[in-house]
C-alpha cells in the first residue's frame, strides 16, 4: 500500500475512530426526537451499556447489548410513523441494532417492548411503528451490531427514506430470475396469485460491485392487461460497467404502501467489462400518467419501438437499441407521451461507434 493510500485509509476512518463518547451515552441524558426535524447525527465509538437501566429479559432473543445510547421521542397521534438509520458507515461492514420500547427511562418493569431489529446492515433502512399511543414516551435504543463501530443518521418522520428492515418484510418463494446479453442483465419475476390484489407496484433495489448499501434502481407499476385482469410478468433491466458482483431484490408494494413482500434476491458475478447498448429516457411527467414511449429511427421517421404504461410511475425508461444497431441504425429519437394531457417532449440520441456508447443529441 502506497502512502497516498494508508493516508486515504486513515481518514475515510477517523470520523470514527476519533470521536469521543457520544453525550446520550446514559438514558438519563437521552436525545429527544422531533417528528419531521433534521436527521441527528451520532456515533457508537467509546459507548458503555448502563446495565442497570437493561432489561435483559425482555431482548435476550433479539438482541446483545455492547456499545448503545438511547433516543426518545412522543407521537402526538396513533398515526403510522417511521423510524429513519441512514447514512451508516461501519468498521466491520455489520450496521446497528435498532430497540423500541413504551416506558420510562430506566425503570425497567414499565418497558413494553414495541420492536427489536438486531441486524440493519449499512443500508439505509426505515423501522415502520405503528398503533402508537398519543402522548406516551417511546425509548429508543441504538447499539452497534456485535460492537460495530458506526456513525449514522436518525429522525423520525412521517414519511420512510430507505429500506423497510427485513422484519417488516413477508417473504415469498424466490420468484427472481435473470438473462445476461451483452452489457445489460435483464430481471425477470412474477407477481404471485397470493397477492395479486394487493400490490400495487415494485421496487428493484441494487448493490453494485464496492458499493456498501442497496440503492432503488427502479419503480414499476402492477399493471392491467387487455383482458382487464392484473399482468403476471415482469421484468427490469440494469447495465452491467463494472466488475464484480451485483446483487438484486425485488419488492412488492401495497398501494398505501404499508405493506411489502420480498419477491426474490439474487447475486450476478460480471467477469467482463461490456459496451452498453442501453438507452436510458427519463420520465419527466407526473407519478401515475398513463405515457406512451414511441422509439424512432431519427433519419427516416421508422417507429421501432411503442410501449405504453398506464398509471406509470417509471422514473425512467431504459430500452436496449443494440439490435438496431446491428441493422445500421445509429441515430434515434424518442417521443414521450402524456396520454392524459396529450403534451409530447422529444429526445435524441446517436451511437458513437468509435467509443460503443450511446450519446445524447437533443434532450427535452
């Protein structure tokens, strides 16, 4: 390891290994948390356990205490809430441990026990609480996972940021599947009968190769056939530019979004590094516009491609144009409809043979 290198390493950890202990280390200085403020910013380094305020009964299935502080916060309603982690950064790579309990600090025999996620990774993840007692005290106990040293974010919101912790999750048979070809992995799942009234739409999450959280790759819409019934089939398709492994997992989503069900994870090792063909066609239109995509060959006016998505929230459309290319066709054009405003934004695009990437002309 070069110099430049150990320095790199030394200071990408010294936000941590600095730090000195953090002042809610004891329950009786706990951080009081407000719904909607700013996420507060803390640390697990030098922490000590206040065993005297632990009732190590009532976790011992969830849960070992190592390096924790406690948080506390009071819902004005019983409406839903989430506890946000974000922006973890770990030593070990493990994440923390998340409790939640009804009661006052440190008298032990008043805490009810309302959730315990022993393993959050270091992605950003979300706890969803519900059937909250208006005006009543809720402890939060945030620990490192096997004495992990982290630094991370904490809020409480009305609104999720992140991933659902893997509690809160129904697991359904490994329903994901995959195809390679050229630069781009297409994922391939159904939408099971057992839940086919439910979901709503879908969101694919992706950690790419050195990449330490799983970040949204795309939301898709559950959406109707021509017989009027809910489609069966899904798929979404991701470029592959580095190498390594690129793990994938599919949610189901209810429509008031209270519910998820794990459709299938899987992991490709990419052992090459491939020239993408993909077209990537941002949706600027409003969340559930019925759209039409409409591909076009930008020399001769030839439509290649029509896709339409009704109630569409697609961030954004990718499209793999390598066969057109392989037929001469090198320049494109894009027109994105809005079916329920009828305005039209046009977008262009050309393949640079010399790089094997696409480039973009015109964009709306």
């Amino acid at each position: 390891m070069n110099a430049s290198v150990s320095i790199c390493f030394v200071f990408l950890f010294s936000s941590i290994v600095l730090q000195a202990q953090v002042s809610n280390n004891n329950i009786s200085s706990l951080i009081k948390l407000e719904l909607h403020a700013p996420p507060y910013a803390s640390h697990t380094q030098h922490n000590t356990v206040e065993w005297n305020c632990i009732n190590k009964k009532l976790t011992e299935k969830c849960l070992v205490y190592h390096n924790d502080q406690w948080f506390s916060f009071i819902p004005n309603n019983d409406k839903i809430v989430y506890l946000n982690v974000g922006k973890q950064i770990c030593k070990n790579k493990y994440g923390v441990q998340v409790l939640v309990l009804r009661g006052n600090p440190c008298e032990k025999l008043s805490y009810e026990l309302i959730h315990c996620e022993s393993f959050t990774n270091q992605s950003d993840t979300y706890i969803a609480l519900r059937n909250l007692i208006a005006n009543e005290t809720y402890l939060i106990n945030i620990d490192g996972f096997l004495g992990d040293l982290c630094s991370f974010e904490i809020a409480i919101s009305d609104k999720p940021k992140g991933l659902p912790v893997a509690s809160q999750i129904k697991k359904i048979d490994n329903l994901l599947t995959s195809h390679v070809k050229d630069s781009a992995i297409t994922l391939y799942w159904q939408l099971p009968l057992i839940v086919k009234d439910s979901v709503s739409h879908f969101h694919v999450y992706c950690k790419k190769p050195n990449e330490k959280r799983f970040t949204l790759l795309s939301a898709t819409s559950a959406l109707g056939n021509a017989r009027g019934s809910q489609q069966e089939n899904y798929q979404q398709t991701d470029t592959l530019k580095d190498f390594g492994n690129y793990t994938y997992f599919v949610l189901g989503i209810s429509e008031d979004e209270k519910h998820k069900w794990h459709l299938g994870e899987l992991t490709y090792y990419n052992k090459e590094k491939i020239v993408s063909y993909m077209l990537a066609i941002e949706n600027i239109f409003k969340r559930k516009d019925d759209l039409t995509l409409t591909l076009i060959d930008a020399l001769n006016g030839k439509v290649l491609k029509h896709t339409y998505c009704e109630r569409c929230i697609e961030d954004h459309f990718q499209i793999n144009v390598k066969p057109w290319i392989e037929m001469g066709i090198t320049r494109f054009k894009v027109l994105l409809t809005n079916n329920n405003t009828k305005l039209i934004k046009e977008s262009r695009y050309r393949f640079n043979a010399s790089t094997g990437k696409i480039e973009v002309e015109l964009k709306y």
